[in-house]
C-alpha cells in the first residue's frame, strides 16, 4: 500500500474519533455540557490525537530507517572482488537501488510479473536492455551478485513496508479505541489536550536546536575529512590560494579571509554612519508624519533579495566606478587605477548599502529605548538637540550601538551573492581597494558548484571554510547579542 | 504653625522674577491650562498644589518652554521673566533653560560618572576657564545640594550607582552647577523615602536663599513645610494664589478649603 494512502486512512480514522469521541462524551453527560468536565469539543481532540501522533510518529521514524537498515544488509552481499577499480562500495549499491526500483517499475508497468522478477537471473536474460525498453537505462550491464542483491532489496523492502503498514494501521486503532473508551464526563480531557499541545510546542522548538546541532556535526565531519587529506597548517597558516584538480592545491583560508574582512569593512564603513545618521534624524529629529514614510522606504531596502543588490553591483555601480577610477583620459579623474567592474570597493558599497536598514532599524530601537527622562534632564539644562544627542543620548545608547554594528558585521561576513557578483574571484592579500579580491563565501560556492568529487581536499575545503565562516559570525553574534543584552537590563 | 512661622520668615517686598498673564495651553484639542495669572517673587519658594491632572506640572513646564519639544502642546498668553517675554521670537528656548533649571520627579542622572553629571551644564555653557575652576564649581554644587560628603570620594563612580534619594540630591546639584535664576521642581521627592524627602526640602529651603524656587507637589504637608507662597490649581484653573500660611488656615475659595482638607482631589 501506497504511503499516501496509509497516511490519509490514519487522517480518516482520526476524524472519525474526534466525532465519536465528542459524542461520547455528550452521551457520558446526559447531553448536558455543563455535566462535563471540559469542553465537547476537547474529548474528540483528545481521540483525534491519541489515534494520530504515535502512528504518525511511527510512520515518520519507520520511513527514514527502514531504507538505512535494508541498505546495511544488501551491502553485505556483495563481495568486495565485483566492486571495480577506481568504484566503491556506495557506487554499486546505487547500481543495486536502480536494478531494484527497475525491476519495480518493470512489474507496475505490465512488462513483467512479480514471480518472473523473483527468477530472474543473468544467465537467461539481458537485464540491461529489459529495464532500458521500459525507460531505466543502466550504466552497466548487471552482474549476477548485483541482480541477487536487488532482488534482496526488493523483497525486504516489500516485507518491511507490509509490515509497517500494519503496525501503523494498529497503532492508529489502538490508540483510537484507547482513548474513545476512556471518554467519559469526569475525565480530564483538556488537561491531557493542553499536555499535547505543549509536547508540539516542545518539538517543534527542540527540532530548530537539533537541525542547528545536525548542521554542525555535518560540516565538522566533513572538515574532518578534509584535514584527513590536506595539512592543517596550510589551511590556517598558508599565504595562497589555488586550488586545482592535480592533487597540490594551495588551499589557505587567510587569501579568503583578508578578502572578506575587507569588504566587511567597506561595508561597514558604508552603513554604519549612513545607518547610524538616519536612525539618529528619524528618532530624535523627524516629525511624525516624516517618520511614518520614510521608515518604511528604508525598511524597503532591507527586503531586496541580495541577488538584485549583486546585480546592482555589476551593471550600475561597478561601471560607475571605472568610470570615477579607470579608463585613462576618458575616465573622470583621468587615471588608470581600476580596470573591471568588480573590485572591493564595489561590492563593500553595495554590500554597505544593503546594511543601512540593518544599522538603521536596530539603532533607531536601541535610541528609542533610552529613557525620555535623559532627554528632559538634558534639555533642561539647557542643552541642545544636538549636544544631547552627542552627549547624553549617544553614550547611553553606545553599547546598544555596537552591538548593531556586530550584528551587522556578521552579516556582512556571511554575505554571499553580492560578492560573488561584485567582488571578483582572485585570491590575494592587496590594500588596493580598485584591485577585485575574493571572499570565503565565494569560495565555497565555486568549489561546490559545477562537476565536483567529494572525496578530493579541493571540494572538502569548502567544508572547512564553512565551519571557520560558521564559527566566525557566531562569536560576532554571541558577542553582540551579550552586549546588547548587558545594556538592556540598564534601563529596566 | 510651621507654616506661619515660615509666612513669619518671608522677606516683605520682594523683586517679581516670573509674571505670567492669560496663559492658556492646549494638548491637541485638550485646553490643559485656562487663563493663568502668577507672579513669581525672587528668592521665594513657590509651591504648586492641586490634585492629578490639574495642570500644575504643564504650568511649571511652560516657565522654560519645556513644552516645546512635545508637539501637539500650545502655549497661549504672556510670560515675562525679568519683564522679558520668554516666547518672544528672540529667545532661544536653549539660553532660557540654562536660566531656568529644572529637577524631575523621577532622578535622572546621566550614565556617566559623578563627576561628569554634575559638570553637564558647565561644559555645555563655558562657565569655567580651567579644569581647576570646573572642580571647584562642581564641588560647590555638590556641597549646595548636601552630598558632596557622600560623593567625595568617589566623583568618578556612575551617577545612576547612587540611591534614589542620592540621585535626586546629584540631579538638583546637577541643575545648580548651571547657575541658574529660577529652579522648577517637578515634584521632586515623589520617588523618595521619606529620610531623603526631607533632606531635599531643608536643601530647597537653603537654596531660596539664591534662587527663585518653584515646586510642584502632590504633598500639602510639605508645600507648607517648605513654600513661603502657593497656587492652588483645579481642572487647568489657577483657583487660589497667595501666601502659604494664608492658603492652609484661611483660603478664600471653597475649592480651596475642599481640597485642603481632603474632600476633593
């Protein structure tokens, strides 16, 4: 039985005992609700869930462990003498799953029956060209040990998804009976609901922390993996960068890293006074009627995908620049100092550009949140707009404002799509800002894209960086998030 | 009576520093204050009592044009200080607040040290020549206000690491350091223990002997204890004004006595 199938008939039978649960209850009162310890409604929720979530449950669990456990025991049935020079042991087995689903197809199509498949064997027949007539092509011609273990596969995996349909179908009643037969008007239907409730709420929280976790451990194995092949002292301590598929690639991160850090702090040397001045006439200068457009138009710049922003980068203000800084006598300064489009500058002002809105958003709350009465003491004392700003209302609001620019420098680290448009793919330590440099995030997009074997340092590298750029930004986050935390319980 | 012992104390004739005439101020739609007319003498302490939402504390805010940074609000009428009118177009508000001070009701020093709270106002001004001259105008200020012994020590510790009744004392030090004509205090012991409420009302006692001081406070028992004069407000309306011991033992206007003795307010 389909999966789609099974799942709609677990739905079906819990629809059915929220009502029966629901009427049930209402006969336990004597029809009357107020004879009941909680709402109708509540005991038919109650059957509802107890006959879903665990057969769910178990469907859930049973799908993602059942092909690893069938894969285990069909790899061990073959021999390593047929797995060929050059392959391995999880290329054959994806030659396996093929034959396998093939053979699958092969049956529900009408080519062939169920117990022609189960006879099937290499010495009679021409497996490559049966599969390939119903539209599986094969890169292979199937060895004998390869059909047995996909005849195997399939066997076990009918047995197992047989068997789990029954044990979700039982668990599904079972529950379903459970519940309906404890339906009765003193019992505490709501409580146990709430209880349900709180355990989605509890995964569903405890699903975001684990995917964090999972996220981690994926990159930390893989860049274990990668110092396996490749030094690490190259890797952290290394002056280049250029990777190649010959096997002596130069793969050091500080290239990548300088690159990065120095468009950050374009970036950042871009956004936070521009930033920081809006926040500063939008809080404490703009009238009301100012404030309601002109926050939204700047809120507006934060919801441009960074794509857009890359394209801005490469189309208006790169030419832009080597119009200001190249092209000889026909440039505006009349000099020769930049030659493409992409550069550091580039990308480190789009970049800034993108970030206005970040700087400007998260200080315009951090002025807000300084405490009125610094302002009137201030004023009172006859001081300025300005003078208070500068004096009073900077300072308190300075830790608040670093942690913005944090915030925003982690953001500006992780940054990928307009450096990648922007900034070019040369790796070099260079002061010139006209000269175009590549970033970390860069890196890893090209080193993954296109034709890749995850097996060689030049693809696992990006791994590593990955982890490094990972570790990075989140010290920057921590770090900001502690003092921003540290300045709000100030004014509490 | 204390209080007409105080009334007793008070100097005959005395300068007007502050002379306000029809003033009427408006919150949007709302007419807070309705046709106000007060003198305030020099070197007196003017109390403003009334219940909540009388228009008391938007009067006092009015003698510095501290309404001004609130939008919707309206002043209306005539204030004169020194027979100078305060709204006129060539005051700049800034160089009247640094005449008129003002304490709040809730302590605010600034998140900076002691030290630095206290020369806010001098450093905004230039009211010192040198780094020792700003050390002594801090330090006077300090001993004006009555802490100067319990902050001697520690001038560069933060203003706000004080206790509420030592924060309020920084903050009224704070306003004296500018040198000030006139201080308007905006009910100025509402978030103090009663210890400390009465050390800044023998501090505002001391300081009419240099200032014109004008309180705004909720407690009749200390607008007696430390006013020579008192305006009592209703609904936005200056109902009595006259001297403190007169107001307290023989008011003229029914509201006056209602409210004095608790039956309205």
């Amino acid at each position: 039985m389909p999966v789609l199938w099974l799942f709609l008939i677990i739905v079906a039978l819990s629809a059915f005992g929220f009502i029966a649960g629901r009427a049930r209850a209402y006969q336990s009162a004597g029809g009357d609700v107020r004879n009941l310890h909680s709402l109708p409604g509540y005991y038919g929720y109650n059957v509802a869930l107890t006959a879903l979530v665990p057969a769910l449950a178990v469907l859930a669990v049973w799908l993602l462990a059942q092909p690893m456990l069938i894969e285990n025991s069909v790899s061990k049935m073959i021999p390593d003498e047929i797995i060929a020079e050059g392959s391995n042991r999880s290329l054959v087995m994806s030659d396996v799953r093929r034959v396998a689903n093939g053979l699958d197809l092969a049956v529900s199509s009408g080519a062939m029956t169920n117990d022609e498949v189960n006879a099937l064997s290499t010495d009679t027949s021409d497996i490559r060209a049966t599969l390939g007539s119903i539209g599986v092509a094969l890169g292979s011609d199937v060895s004998p040990e390869v059909l047995a273990a996909a005849q195997s596969y399939r066997s076990k995996s009918y047995t197992g998804t047989l068997v789990m349909t029954v044990v979700v179908l039982l668990l599904a009643i079972g529950g379903l009976a459970l519940a309906y037969t404890r339906t009765h008007k003193d019992f505490r239907a709501r409580n146990v609901v709430e209880r349900g409730v709180l355990g989605l709420l509890i995964i569903a929280a405890s699903l975001a922390i684990l995917t964090t976790i999972g996220i981690v451990l994926s990159m930390l194995f893989e860049t274990m993996n990668f110092f396996r092949l490749h030094p690490w002292t190259d890797f952290f301590f290394g002056g280049t960068w250029s990777p190649n598929f010959r096997g002596d690639s130069d793969l050091s991160i500080l290239p990548l890293l300088w690159g990065t850090l120095y468009i950050s702090f374009i970036a950042l040397l871009v956004a936070v006074p521009i930033g920081l001045f809006a926040a500063i006439y939008l809080s404490e200068y703009a009238s009301n009627a100012v404030r309601s457009i002109a926050k939204p138009l700047l809120e507006i710049l934060a919801g441009i995908p960074t794509i857009v922003y890359g394209l801005f980068a490469l189309l208006t203000v790169g030419p832009m620049l080597v119009n200001v800084f190249g092209r000889g006598d026909q440039g505006l300064l009349g000099v020769e100092w930049m030659s493409g489009a992409t550069s550091v500058l580039t990308a480190g002002v789009v970049m800034g550009i993108m970030l206005i809105p970040f700087v400007s958003s998260l200080s315009d709350d951090i002025i807000n949140s300084v405490p009125q009465a610094m302002r009137d003491g201030s004023l009172g004392l006859g001081a300025t707009k300005s003078e208070t700003v500068r004096q009073v209302i900077m300072p308190a609001a300075l830790p608040g404002i670093v942690g913005a620019i944090l915030l925003a420098a982690s953001r500006a680290i992780g940054e990928t799509m307009i450096v990648v448009m922007g900034a070019g793919a040369i790796a070099k330590f260079s002061l010139n800002p006209l000269e175009s440099m590549t970033t970390i995030t860069t890196r890893i997009v090209s080193q993954l894209t296109g034709d890749t074997d995850f097996a060689s340092p030049e693809t696992l590298v990006a791994f590593a960086l990955g982890l490094t750029l990972f570790v990075l930004t989140l010290g920057l986050n921590i770090l900001a998030l502690y003092i921003v935390r540290k300045y709000r319980e100030q004014y509490e | 009576m204390n209080q007409m012992t105080s009334v007793e104390k008070n100097v005959n004739t005395q300068d007007i520093k502050i002379s306000a005439s029809g003033v009427q101020v408006y919150y949007g739609d709302t007419h807070a204050i309705k046709d106000v007319d007060v003198e305030i003498e020099d070197k007196t302490v003017t109390a403003f009592i009334g219940p909540s939402g009388c228009g008391k504390s938007t009067f006092l805010r009015c003698l510095n044009r501290m309404n001004d940074t609130i939008d919707v609000c309206r002043v209306e009428g005539t204030i004169l200080l020194d027979n100078e009118d305060i709204y006129d177009r060539k005051v700049d508000p800034v160089q009247l607040r640094a005449k008129v001070g003002m304490v709040f009701q809730k302590p605010n020093p600034f998140p900076k040290s002691i030290y630095d709270n206290v020369a806010y106002g001098p450093r905004i001004h230039g009211l010192f020549k040198n780094k020792a001259d700003l050390d002594n105008i801090v330090e006077s200020a300090l001993r004006r206000a009555a802490i100067w012994n319990e902050v001697k020590d520690r001038l560069n510790a933060p203003g706000t690491g004080l206790s509420g009744g030592q924060q309020q004392r920084l903050c009224i030090a704070r306003a004296v350091a500018t040198e000030p004509e006139v201080l308007l205090m905006d009910e100025p012991c509402s978030a103090l223990d009663p210890i400390a409420t009465a050390q800044v009302e023998e501090l505002i006692d001391e300081l009419r002997t240099n200032y014109s001081v004008v309180i705004v406070t909720h407690s009749m028992q200390q607008a007696a204890r430390v006013s020579q004069k008192t305006a009592f407000f209703h609904l936005g309306n200056l109902v009595e004004f006259g001297e403190t011991g007169q107001i307290f033992t023989n008011p003229e206007d029914p509201r006056t006595e209602s409210y004095i003795t608790g039956r309205i307010g």
